[in-house]
C-alpha cells in the first residue's frame, strides 16, 4: 500500500512539476495600432525573455491586431513599466500562470487511467490506441509509422469499415507540444466514430464509404516534455550540432516555401524551421506516410490552438489558390456547422492574411501536394485561457469540432475529385 502512495505521490508530482517555474508570470495582450508599436514591441522583447502566445513571434506581429505573450515574473515589472510609459492599450489575460495551469485540472473526472474528458499523459494515451484498436478490429487499425527524435513510436489509428479504394481524410493533433486541447480532439474524434457507427446514419455512412487516418500527437517527445519539464515547450526536443538550444517547429520543417517568412533561421527561436526540410523525424515520418497514401488521400486536417479559426492555404505566401473560392465557401459553412451547438464563434480564411505569414507548415505542403482540402484548426479559447484552457472545456470543445469534421467529411465524399 505504501509503495502505491509513493508512485501515486510520484505520478502527480510528475504531472503538475511542469508548472512548477510559473509562479508570478503574466500573460498579456497588448493592441498594436501601427508599426511605431510593432518597433517598440521588438525593442521590449530584446530586453525582455517574452513567450509569444499569439503570433507566434514578434517578427510576425502586424499592425491592427492584438498580441497576446508571457513575461517571466523577473520581466512582469519591466514589461508593465514599459508599456505605461509608452501608452499602450493592453490587459493582463493570466495573472499568475501557476495557478491557470493547476486550474486545467479542473474536470470532475480523477480516474487514473484514460479519460476523454482530461488531458492524458503519453504513456496514457499509447496505451489507449493499443486498447481502442484491440476493443474495435472491424474499424480501427493502429500502425507505427516512425519513431520520434527519442524514439517514441508515432501511431496513426485508421478508422473505418473495409473496403477497396476508399477516400480517405488524414487528420493530426499535437504539433506544438503546449496545445493539449488537440490531442484531446484527436482522441475524442476516435471514440465518437466508434461509438455512433450503426447508430447515427451520417457516422455510419461516412465510415462505411471513407477511412480516417488520425495521428493522435505528432510531436510526442515535446507533449511528454511539457508534463515533465516545461509545460510551456512548444517544438520537438531535438539536437543540433553547434548549438546548445533544443528542437524545431516541427510545423515549419515542411517544404512549402520552407524557411522564409514566418519562420527563423535561429535554433534558439520557437519558430526555428530546422537545419533543412523534414529535419525533424516527426514531420518526415508523418510526410512519408502521406506520401505512401497519396493516391486515396483528399483531406488533410491538423489540429492546433488557439484562437477559433479556420484556416486554409496558403500560409506561406500572401498568394491564394486556385481553389480559393471553394475553401472559403466550405470553410464558412464548416465553422457555420461548428457554431450550432454551443454558439462558438471562429473566423477563417487563407492563412498567412487571416493570422499571420508562416512558412513550412503542414496544410500548405499537403495542398501542394495535391490534397485539395486542406484545413488547419486553431480550437478554443480567444486568449482568456490561451494554452492553459480548462478540462472543463475539453467535452464542449471536442462536441463542436466534432460538428465541424464530420461536415468537411461528408463534403468530400460528395466532391469527388
């Protein structure tokens, strides 16, 4: 009994240690008006140890937004002086950071085990695609189709009934290591397909006639890091020779305009697009594998957060594509779709003008590749919570995006191409 009390004392100090350095650190959004501002923001950061939630980073922070970012408690002072004096607009979304993230565990549900309506750790969720392949062999297959930077196996689950040359959706979660809210999607997804088959005509159809390829974290290493280590951790854990600083956005590793706007050249940046294309182990395994499928593949969904958007190609240049007019008009019917059950708003549009410029991502290559519909979500929240959204939101978040996925499905299925 006593040997149990020390694991279990182990397992949640494990699990909440990620939290442990975020004491007094703030979250703030600032609205930038014009490129005086953007320059003053560039001088803060440079003085300042600044997290950037929202662009991504400060070289992507555009005129008529808001910018959302973390300052550490040293900096709070420093930050909040600065933008006194220099009077700009701005509020503090996250007080004390410690606190939002032991608020995430925030569900009713303490079970140990899996549960889909808390964040799982790794070795949880690995278990779990072994279990639902096992518990469901006439819809769900579970296949390993790389190995991680530390070699992790990255399982795709594909979901659906047999049958010869079906369509097929590839969708992935788990990108950036902080955005625990798209993993929850990608599981949740996997347990209502299976659920609602033979019970509900539009699941049932769309499994009967596509297969769903999901990969449930794409950048694994990261997501354990962020429960051990550093819950803030956004790319892979990966080394480079000649630098001390570890991992590259694995979503800025893709040859789609790989390297320019949007993404840094420093190894030491959290935008850092690696030492060449598909550096990363992650992003070409994944790549492989889509590759490998090509022929059957017509969606590619990949799940992020946050900030309740839509977005479609491209991202790495400000150009739209061919089939511009028919990504909106889907997409406006999709986020539509999305709004019916809890009301939820998100905008959308081509990437690089909706949010910002971004190159190397996984949409924009999936696109290029020939896959028409092409889609990156960006779920809950607005900022409120930003990475540390609440258990409490994973039900509502996944129900809604459910909509949404299910909506693009049976598009493609009646849009052949």
């Amino acid at each position: 009994m006593l040997a149990f009390l020390v694991l279990l004392s182990v397992a949640f100090a494990s699990s909440h240690g990620a939290s442990e350095h975020f004491e007094g650190e703030k979250v703030f959004r600032i609205d930038v008006e014009d490129e005086y501002h953007i320059n003053l923001l560039q001088k803060l950061a440079s003085i300042t140890q600044l997290d950037f939630w929202k662009p991504d980073s400060v070289t992507q922070i555009k005129p008529h937004t808001t910018v959302d970012f973390r300052a550490t408690a040293e900096d709070v002072n420093t930050v909040e002086d600065f933008l006194e004096e220099n009077e700009f607009n701005y509020e503090v979304l996250i007080n004390n950071l410690k606190l939002a993230l032991e608020g995430q565990f925030d569900s009713q549900v303490r079970s140990s085990g899996h549960s889909y309506k808390k964040y799982n750790n790794w070795e949880t969720i690995e278990a779990w695609t072994e279990q639902i392949a096992n518990d469901n062999p006439a819809l769900v297959t579970r296949s390993v189709i790389g190995t991680t930077f530390e070699g992790r196996n990255m399982y795709v689950l594909k979901v659906g009934k047999s049958g010869q040359n079906k369509p097929a959706v590839f969708m992935d979660c788990g990108f950036h290591a902080r955005e625990w809210i798209s993993p929850a999607f990608c599981q949740w997804f996997v347990k209502e397909a299976v659920r609602t088959y033979g019970r509900e005509i539009h699941m049932t159809e769309l499994l009967e006639k596509l297969d769903f390829y999901v990969l449930p974290v794409v950048n694994i290493d990261g997501y354990v890091y962020t429960w051990t280590k550093n819950r803030m951790w956004r790319k892979t854990r990966s080394t480079h020779q000649g630098s001390a600083c570890i991992g590259t956005d694995p979503n800025r590793n893709f040859d789609a305009g790989w390297c320019t706007m949007g993404a840094s050249t420093k190894p030491c940046d959290d935008t850092y697009c690696g030492p060449s294309v598909e550096s990363e182990k992650e992003t070409k395994a994944l790549a492989d594998f889509i590759r490998s499928k090509l022929p059957s593949i017509k969606a590619y969904l990949t799940i992020h957060s946050y900030s309740q958007m839509m977005l479609y190609p491209y991202s790495y240049d400000y150009k739209v594509t061919k089939d511009n007019v028919e990504l909106n008009a889907l997409a406006k019917a999709t986020v539509k779709e999305l709004a019916t059950l809890h009301g939820t708003k998100y905008t959308y549009g081509p990437g690089a003008t909706t949010i910002y410029p971004a190159a190397g991502g996984s949409d924009d290559w999936a696109y290029d590749q020939g896959i028409k519909y092409s889609f990156t979500f960006e779920l809950r929240d607005k900022g409120r919570y930003g990475f540390a959204l609440p258990e409490s939101q994973i039900q509502p978040t996944c129900e809604e995006t459910m909509l949404a996925i299910k909506h693009i499905a049976k598009y493609v299925l009646d849009h052949p191409y």
